[in-house]
C-alpha cells in the first residue's frame, strides 16, 4: 500500500506539495479550510466582477514554466499568458507618471532621460542582477536548509561572495543611481520582502533582474487561473481535495504523527504537511512538547507586511491607470519606517491599484472597471471599520485627483479586508500577508525548518519557511519539501 500523506492547506505550497508526491506514488489527500482551494489566492465574484483575493503580480515565469515542467505540462496547456507592456506606471503626482516599458534598450532610454549615465549604469546594474538570480533561483532556493554542509561547496561558497549578502540594498543601488525618482523605482520590489533598503540584503537586486528583465505577465482570467491549472493537474495525479475541513488537532503519539482530527472527521496518515501557517500549526494543533520554538522565538521574527485591500467595482471605465499602478506620491522611507521599524498605521502611505480590466475585460461587465487597491501596512495592528474607511478616503482623493474623475460616486461593489481578515481565513500569525521577512537573519538555515526536530513524520512548507514569501518560493517550497518527504518516507 503507498504511504499516505496529508497536506494541511490548499495553497500554493501544498497544491504543490500534494501533486509532486502523488506523482512519486504516494495516497495524497489535501484538508483545506476554506471553500475553495488557493490559500491567499482566491477569488470571489459579486456584481458581475470577478476579484482576486491576493497575488496580482506574475512574475518570475521560468518557475512556473518549471513547475509544469516537473509534470510534462506547460502552463499554456491551462491558462493563456500575456506579457503587460507597460510593465507598470509609478505615480509621483496628479501631473507627474512614469511607464516603465518593456525592454531593456526601453528602459536604459528612460533611465538616462531621468538621469544622464544611469542607462549604462542599469545595464551593468542587471548584469550583476541577473548573475544573482541565475544562482539565487537555481540553487540556493532550492535548497532545504536543514544542514549547513548543504552549502559547503567551493562554488557555492564563491558563489556567495558575488550574491552581495552583506551589503544594503540602499547601499547598492546608490553606488549606480542618484536621482530619486530611480532610487525608488529600483527599491520598489524590495519594499515587500520585510525591512527597509537599508536593511536589506544586496542580493535582493535579483528582484529588479525578474522584474525588468524577465516581465510583468498577466494570466487571462486572473491569478486565481494559476490555482485552476494546479487543482486540475493535482487531481490528474491522483490527489483528493477536500475542502471546509478545519483541522483541529495533529494527534501524536511516541514522537509520530497518528492521525489529523477535523470538525468532519479523523484521518490516520503516515506522513503530515502542514501548508498551514507555520504558527498557528505549533500553538493550536500540537501539543507543546512538539513544537520546533516557543512563543519568545516567534515573538522575535520579523514579519513582512501586512496590507488593507479594497476590492471595487466600478460602472464605468476610469481613465489614466494601466494595469499595475504604484503611487509613489507621499514619502517612500516615512512608509517603510512606519512599517518596519516604528510600527503603525501609516501617516501619508504609498499604496497600489491594479485594474485587470484594462487587460482582462472578463474580469468586469462592459464599461465598467475592476479595481484592486492596496497599501502595505505593518502586521500585528488593531483594523476596525473606522481606520479602514479613514484610509480608503485617503487614498481614493490621491486616485481622483491622478485620474481627474470621480469614482466614489460611480461605486457599485466595495469590500475591505484587512489583519483581522488573514487571521480569520488564514490563521495568518500577527495578520500577515506576506509571511517572514527576507532579512540575513531570516535566510536559509535561520528561516524556521521544514521538518519538526521532535516529530519524524511532520514537515512544514509555505512562505513562513525555506525559501520564503512570495508565489513563485511557495511552489518551490512545496517542491523541495515532497522531495524530503520521499527520501525519508519510501
């Protein structure tokens, strides 16, 4: 008889997690929570719009190209892929936007408009960029992080010396920029990952390489198609999907995981991943004794942001956005400090807009506008009604007066969600969106591991472990955790 292995959670680590090993053989069942499989990635549908929950940004398309790969499948075989062009457009004011282009020839021409140099500068800036990816993505992420000998070859180690690991982010992209307006358009994609430029790692540079060099991309349909196309190659290989199934308890007996106990039912497995939130699976679902840290541990990680949405439907088509849009018209180091280092409800937040239906006209009725905004927030805040429209009139009177418009008064679907929403869906530690932050001490063997030191037979995978936060590491995550699975569990 295969072994038996339950996943905790339907997002994209475990969809992942569940597929490689029902490819390797072995009777995987998945428990989801929620009514949908997708975690974060979900999607709702009200007034004739359809909105994704989470992830709006398609990038790093060679790891899902690779994921598919694994299963001799490509992702054309499930969704239609469409390269956005503008990539996206950063607003600094009512009367001030740039479009970032595609193309690097396109890119290093605005750069040197800006800033006479800074087009040949960004060249050997993405050069370094791209040598950092190519190894950050081909090894290190796929690394499991459970022994340091795991990185102890003469390469690697040479390798490590050109990814930049000591060295700011600030500090970097400064030793080739000036002009503020590129230093945040090059800051931007770190402003996710857990801490300050200033504090973060250089090699993070990897991030600019995937976002201007590999593309902005857009699945037809939504992000939510990318949950799709996983569900239906999961099952193809066999998996079983379960959904409203809470669980409630991981019973362990001798240092084994027995079985897993829901509202629904009890399932005796052989093996456990737990998809779930790291945190909330060591403090509700086993016993003290089994846990890998205790509460001083957790209490000392540093969170990536969590983010107030707002999901809006709007009857009619809203000029001047594209499909991605950054406003970068308040103070971008204020916003980080407020998130990072002095955390609070921001005074003058940056915040984003996508609009899918300027590329996706499904995604809306005819002549009207699907709207996504989001301002990045620290976790661990107390969200109530009043804050969450204190800040969407903020930010809505920054939207209409980019876009000339009225929009408030064109609203015909309007939703929030917030802290207390990740908690409540998600079990998301603190209200985090984002899971831990990429910071030096919370890299590879620092991250939390994927195996349970006191449990032989529970592992762990998703943002709050290797190789972190993101959709792109949440597949590899899943990935690299079946392939541990399989050398222990034949």
């Amino acid at each position: 008889m295969p072994k038996r292995v339950l996943i905790i959670g339907a997002g994209f680590s475990g969809l992942a997690a569940a597929t490689s090993l029902a490819d390797k053989g072995y009777d995987v069942t998945i428990l989801e929570k929620n009514n949908m499989p997708g975690g974060r990635a979900r999607v709702f549908q009200a007034n004739g719009f359809t909105f994704d929950m989470g992830p709006s940004w398609y990038w790093m398309p060679d790891v899902f190209e690779t994921y598919f790969a694994r299963f001799g499948k490509k992702p054309s075989d499930y969704y239609n892929l469409v390269r956005l062009d503008p990539s996206y457009t950063v607003v600094f004011g009512p009367e001030e936007s740039l479009n970032l282009p595609v193309g690097q020839d396109n890119l290093e021409n605005l750069f040197e408009q800006i800033e006479p140099g800074s087009g040949l500068r960004l060249r050997e800036f993405l050069k370094q960029a791209s040598y950092k990816y190519n190894v950050g993505m081909t090894k290190f992420v796929w690394k499991p992080s459970r022994s340091v000998t795991e990185f102890m070859s003469l390469k690697l180690l040479y390798d490590v010396t050109r990814m930049d690991v000591f060295q700011s982010f600030a500090t970097h992209a400064r030793k080739f920029f000036k002009h503020p307006r590129l230093l945040e358009i090059i800051e931007f994609p770190v402003l996710f990952l857990g801490a300050t430029p200033e504090n973060t790692p250089a090699m993070y540079s990897l991030m600019n390489y995937a976002e201007m060099a590999l593309g902005t991309w857009y699945p037809m349909g939504g992000m939510h198609e990318i949950v799709k196309a996983m569900v239906s190659l999961a099952e193809e290989k066999g998996v079983k999907i379960l959904l409203n199934q809470a669980v409630q308890k991981i019973d362990i007996v001798n240092n084994k995981a027995q079985r897993v106990i829901t509202s629904d039912g009890i399932f005796d497995i052989d093996v456990v991943v737990a998809s779930a939130d790291y945190n909330h699976v060591e403090t509700k679902l086993v016993e003290d004794e089994h846990r890998n840290y205790d509460d001083a541990y957790w209490q000392t990680r540093v969170m990536a942001p969590s983010s107030l949405l707002f999901y809006l439907g709007i009857n009619k088509r809203v000029p001047r956005l594209q499909h991605h849009n950054l406003f970068f018209d308040e103070d971008f180091k204020r916003h980080a400090q407020e998130i990072y280092e002095t955390p609070r409800w921001p005074t003058k937040p940056l915040f984003y807009a996508s609009a899918p239906s300027k590329t996706d006209s499904g995604v809306a009725p005819e002549g009207s506008e699907n709207l996504f905004l989001l301002i990045p927030v620290a976790p661990d805040l107390t969200d109530d009604e009043a804050t969450r429209e204190y800040y969407f009139d903020l930010i809505m009177s920054r939207l209409e007066a980019y876009v000339g418009e009225n929009i408030r008064d064109h609203i015909v679907f309007k939703r929030s969600y917030a802290h207390s929403d990740f908690k409540g869906d998600y079990n998301a530690f603190r209200g985090n969106a984002y899971g831990l932050a990429n910071t030096l001490r919370q890299t590879a063997l620092l991250k939390p591991s994927l195996k349970n030191k006191r449990v032989n037979n529970l592992f762990y995978t998703g943002q709050l472990t290797v190789p972190g936060p993101g959709v792109p590491p949440s597949l590899i995550s899943g990935l690299v955790v079946a392939d541990e699975v399989a050398k222990e569990f034949i």
